[in-house]
C-alpha cells in the first residue's frame, strides 16, 4: 500500500473514533424536570433543569438518562421523556 493511502486510513480512523467519543448532547422538552440523584421518581433531587437546557448524557438505564448538572454542578439522573435529541 502506498504511504498516502495508509495514512488516509489512519486518518479516516481517528476521525470515526472522535465521532463515536463524542458525549451525547440531548435538550430538555419540557417547561422543566428534576435532577435525581437516582434513576427513579423517589431520588433525592438534586436540581432543576428547564425547556431547552442542553445536557450531557453519559449513559441510559431504564428509561433514565445521567447526565451531568449544567454549570459543573455534578452528575445527576433525568427521565427520558423529559428529553430529546
């Protein structure tokens, strides 16, 4: 293989991986939802977050999506409904 195509490869490689490491962004639809400590309704809340915030979602479970606390304010848990991509 000539050096140009691997390292065409190599960079086509690098940019998928970037794309696939990027955090999930996803908005809040409703006027506004709790931050839970846990994935369900009886959590302690830990925040509020309103219509249009963006989050960061680092995972889901059961419906349930963690997200990290706009302004730095730590992790959290938001129910799906309340969001969308």
């Amino acid at each position: 293989m000539p050096v140009k195509r691997i390292i065409a490869a190599v960079a086509l490689l690098l940019i998928a991986a970037a794309a696939f490491a990027a955090p999930k962004q996803m908005s809040v639809t409703v006027k506004e939802t709790q931050v839970r400590a846990n994935p369900t309704y009886m959590g302690k809340i830990l925040a509020v977050v309103k219509y249009g915030d963006r989050l960061e979602v680092l995972e889901e479970q059961r419906g349930w999506a963690k997200i990290t606390i706009p302004g730095g304010k730590g992790q959290g848990w938001v129910n799906l409904s309340s969001l969308t991509t």
